[in-house]
C-alpha cells in the first residue's frame, strides 16, 4: 500500500459520511474515512463480517434472546457502531476471531451459565493472547452477588444487570469509554 497522500474532496467526504449515516459534524480523519467505508461495506453485505474495518465502531453482542439482541443492533447502529450478532458461544468465538471488536456485550446465560463463563474465559484468552484493547461487557437478569464478582475477576470489564434501563447504561457506557479512549 502506497502511503502517497491524497487530498479528499469536501463534498466527496460528506457524500461518503452520508451513506455511512455518520453525523456530518465528524471530522475527516484516515481512521474515520476506513469507518465510513467499512459501514457501506457491512450495509451492502451484513453476512460478510470481513466487511468490518478494525476500528473502535465494531460490536459484538452475544446472547441467545432475539429481542435483546434486536435492541441492542438497533440502538447502536442508530449511534455510528458497527453490530455483529451471535446467538450462542460458539459462533461467537467464531465471529470474534475474524475481527478487531472495541466491545464484545455477552448474556452470562448464553444458553446455560457455565456457557457464559466458558465464554467469558476464551474472551479474555483471546484478548490477551493477540493484546487486543476490546472491552467486555457482561449483561445478565440474576441478581446472584456472586456472578459479578466471579465475571469481573474472570476477566469483563464491566458488568451490568438486565434492570430497568439496561440498555441505556450499555449505550452510556460505551459513548464514555470512546470518548475517554479519543482524549
């Protein structure tokens, strides 16, 4: 690849940052330019997973709910995210191998809880064997005391209870992690 400069055409960026629904106040850098393209990519084949760039907008959720899982895919592809779904640990793992993810949101009970932490733990495994900076993120109903602290000391950074409002902490929570990440 040539590192030859190139200059972009402002209205050429716009056009590009449209057809990714990227807001138009975003700055045009090489990575947010890659985000753009690997967006268009993704909405033109969203079974490819290739498709997706390695930039901090790709999300992996796990969980075997299709509710929760339509609801999450919504509300962050609605925020700039790029979403890959898996319904049960193995094709995440699968999926999460093949790309660079700045989170993977998992259901502890994907489908049995021991699922979940057999998860969790080949998550870590491969995060910290290739020293990737994804963030993992535990979603769960159980109100076991024990849970969080056995996820949290298995590897997830973060934990949060599927209570009144879950899904809005998730999305408060990444938006505050990217931007801390950006600074």
């Amino acid at each position: 690849m040539s590192n030859d400069k190139v200059e972009l055409d402002k209205e050429l960026a716009k056009q590009i940052f449209e057809l990714a629904n990227i807001p138009k106040t975003t700055e045009v850098t090489q990575d947010n330019l890659k985000d753009a393209v690997g967006k268009i990519k993704y909405a033109l084949n969203p079974n490819d997973i290739s498709t997706f760039s390695p930039t901090s907008n790709n999300i992996l959720v796990i969980d075997d709910i299709g509710v929760v899982t339509y609801q999450l895919k919504i509300m962050l592809t609605n925020l700039g995210y790029n979403v890959q779904i898996a319904k049960d640990i193995f094709t995440g793992i699968n999926i999460f191998v093949k790309s660079n993810y700045a989170f993977v949101i998992m259901d502890l009970f994907v489908s049995t809880e021991q699922e979940g932490y057999t998860l969790l733990n080949e998550t870590k495994k491969i995060i910290t064997k290739n020293n990737l900076n994804t963030k993992i993120i535990v979603i769960t109903a159980s109100t076991k005391v024990e849970n969080k602290v056995k996820c949290l000391n298995g590897g997830a950074d973060y934990f949060i209870k599927k209570d009144t409002g879950w899904q809005d902490k998730i999305v408060e929570l990444i938006e505050n992690v990217q931007s801390t990440e950006k600074q």
